[in-house]
C-alpha cells in the first residue's frame, strides 16, 4: 500500500539534498570565514592606527628633545663662554642656521632681555618678567612650553619653550608650520585627520592647515583624555578617535580615523562574500538542473518502455546511462522483461493445452450425446413395443 506522505518530484529532492548539504555548509563556511577575516582587518586597522600615534608621538618625542637641546647649545655656546660683546652677533647666526626658529632672548634673573635675535625682533632690557614663561620657572633647569599663539599680522603658529639657568634664561620661539608638513608624511585615508594641539585644545599643528589657522579647539580632547579610542562626530564625520598625550608639555596628538575609511574594507569582504554566496548558490543550481534534467530524461525513457511492455512491446532499447543506479535499474528492468516473457510464454503453451483439451473433451461429449440420444431412441421403441 503507498504511503499517504506528501510526494514531491526529483526536482525538489535534488533542490533539498543540494541545498541543506552543499550549499547551507557552504554559505555558512563562506560567513565564518567573512567574519574572521573582519575581525582581522578589524584589529590590523586599530593596530596601525595605534601605530601611526607611536610613530608620531616618537617623532614628536624627537622634536622636542631638540628644542631643549637647542637650548642647551645657546646656554653652553653664548653664555658659558662669557663672549658677552659678540653674543647677539652669534645669537643672530644661530637664528639664521635655525630656519624654525623665529627669534631667542637672554633674560637676566629680573626678567630683562639682557641679548637675543633676530636684532629686529629683540628690545634690549625689555622687561619680560610679566610673561608666563618668567613667572613659571621656579628652578633651575625647569622647562616651560607655552601655548600655541600666532604670530601678530600673520597666520604662523608659534609656541615658545624656555628654561631656566642658573643665572639667565633662555627663550625660544619656534614656527610650528612645519609641524603640519610632518603630520602630512604619514599615510592616513582621505576622510581622516592628524592633530596636535596644547594643553587648552588649540589646534598647534593639523593634517588640515585650515584648523590651525582659524585656531580651532578641539572639542573632544578633554573626553579623550579621559577614554580613547572613542566614536565621535567630527568635521561632519563619523570617526574613531585616538589620544596621545606627551609628557613633556602636555600637548595632546588626536588621530581621527574615518569610520567609513574602516568600514570600505569590511564592505569589500562583505561583498566578496557575497558574491561568493551567489556563485555557490548558481553553481549548486546548475548542477540540480542538469542532474534534474539527465535524471529525469532518463527516469522517463524507463517510463515510456514500461508503457510499452504493459501494452506488450517488448523490443527495448535503453540508452546506456553514466549513473551506475540507472544502469542497474535498466538492467533489473531487462530481467523484468524476460521474466514476463517467459512467463507469458509459459501461459500460452497452457492456453493451447487447454483448448486442445476442451476440444477432446467436446468431441467426447458429442459422441456421448449421439450414444445417450441412441440408447434413448432404442428406449422409446421398446417401450411403444410393450404399449
């Protein structure tokens, strides 16, 4: 008796078998792999942007050492050597093979320029103890950063670094402009930003000159400070901010790395998945379709011989198959067919036995009813005999 179970067609078995089989471990192996490779590029972005900071707050590090350095140079060049008559003569000469340096002043324990350079810039004997950098250097060999300012009728950022002698202090002022073209040399996407700024968030150098320019605070260093990396808006953008603080004068390096920057590789390999996905899934049909269609083609040849032997045809001739089940399917169908053959011809020789055996016994029954009509003609008249 046949199942009442819900039957469906070879198409829609191939299609399941196919689909939960091949294709779903495969797509499913395809989005393991995607999210591995995510996680990957994930963290090997946050690795390089943390080491773009290093490499920046390195070369900053660097920087500045030189400044103090410098400072250093003039105390032990000028001062120690007590040539007093000739100092702004060699004070202009340092300026002069210095090209950052904008301008130094000598001041005296009073806060009075006692010598500096460019002779332009320099008042001697200005008095110069109202200025931060005299009030802040309590002792000797303190060093002082000011912040960022810019230089009056020009847009130069300027920051000036001081520190104190035992009997004068030295102050530098420093054109930060080629600061921007140092943050300009590290390779960042086109949406991201590199800053630095001072303690009060001003903007002393940017990869956009504009910012330092307009003396632009940041608005996100102090949260920064706090907690980094942090996702903020910024410049219209959504970015993933990093935080560097130097020690030396707390300035703050800010890289904004542009969200979108990050995701377009994430996209990349969410995409190439996808079509990797798509290309399964197309292969995995083509193949259902031509297995369907071979299957099928050949599923219905044996139906068209099996119509044939029910209707006593018995002169087939399959088409050899390249699917060793339909071949033996074929051949269990010959054996089939012979079966029926010799069966049939079995039951014919029988037919025969039995019509030559009703026709003997009709012949017997005839002669009997010519006998049986005899003996009853031969009663009839020895009855009217005795009448």
């Amino acid at each position: 008796m046949r199942s009442a179970d819900k039957k469906s067609s070879i198409h829609e078995k191939l299609i399941e078998v196919n689909l939960y089989k091949t294709a779903i471990p495969m797509i499913i192996l395809v989005a393991i792999l995607m999210c591995i490779v995510s996680v990957f590029l994930v963290t090997e972005m946050y690795k390089r942007s943390n080491d773009i900071m290093y490499s920046i707050k390195a070369s900053l590090d660097q920087n500045l050492d030189q400044y103090e350095k410098k400072l250093d140079e003039i105390y032990d060049v000028v001062i120690s050597n007590g040539q007093e008559d000739s100092m702004n003569i060699m004070l202009d000469a340092y300026v002069r093979n210095n090209a950052e340096i904008m301008s130094l002043v000598i001041l005296d324990d009073h806060g009075l320029a006692i010598g500096g350079a460019p002779e332009s810039i320099v008042n001697i004997g200005h008095d110069h103890s109202g200025h931060d950098y005299y009030k802040l250097l309590e002792s000797e060999g303190s060093i002082f950063w000011s912040d960022v300012f810019m230089v009056h009728g020009a847009n130069i950022p300027m920051v000036s670094i001081s520190k104190k002698y035992h009997n004068v202090i030295v102050v530098l002022q420093i054109n930060l402009e080629e600061l921007t073209t140092f943050l300009n040399i590290f390779d960042i996407s086109t949406n991201s930003y590199i800053a630095i700024t001072d303690k009060t968030g001003t903007y002393l150098a940017h990869s956009d000159y504009g910012f330092v320019v307009t003396r632009t605070y940041d608005r996100e260093r102090k949260n920064l400070i706090e907690k980094a990396p942090r996702n903020v808006n910024y410049n219209g953008h959504r970015m993933l901010a990093f935080h560097e603080q130097m020690s030396q004068n707390e300035w703050s390096i800010i890289y904004y790395q542009s969200l979108w920057d990050m995701m377009m590789p994430l996209l990349s390999i969410i995409g190439l998945g996808a079509l990797i996905i798509v290309i399964i899934s197309i292969h995995v049909l083509r193949m259902v379709f031509k297995l369907d269609n071979k299957l099928s083609g050949e599923v219905g040849e044996l139906v068209y011989w099996s119509n044939k032997v029910s209707r006593g045809q018995y002169d087939i001739d399959f088409t050899e198959s390249s699917i060793f089940e339909i071949n033996n399917l074929y051949d269990a169908f010959n054996i089939m067919t012979q079966s029926v053959l010799t069966r049939e011809g079995l039951l014919e020789e029988q037919r025969k036995e039995i019509i030559e055996i009703n026709k003997g016994l009709e012949i017997e029954v005839k002669n009997r009813t010519i006998d049986l009509e005899k003996s009853l003609e031969d009663l009839r008249k020895t009855q009217m005999q005795l009448i």
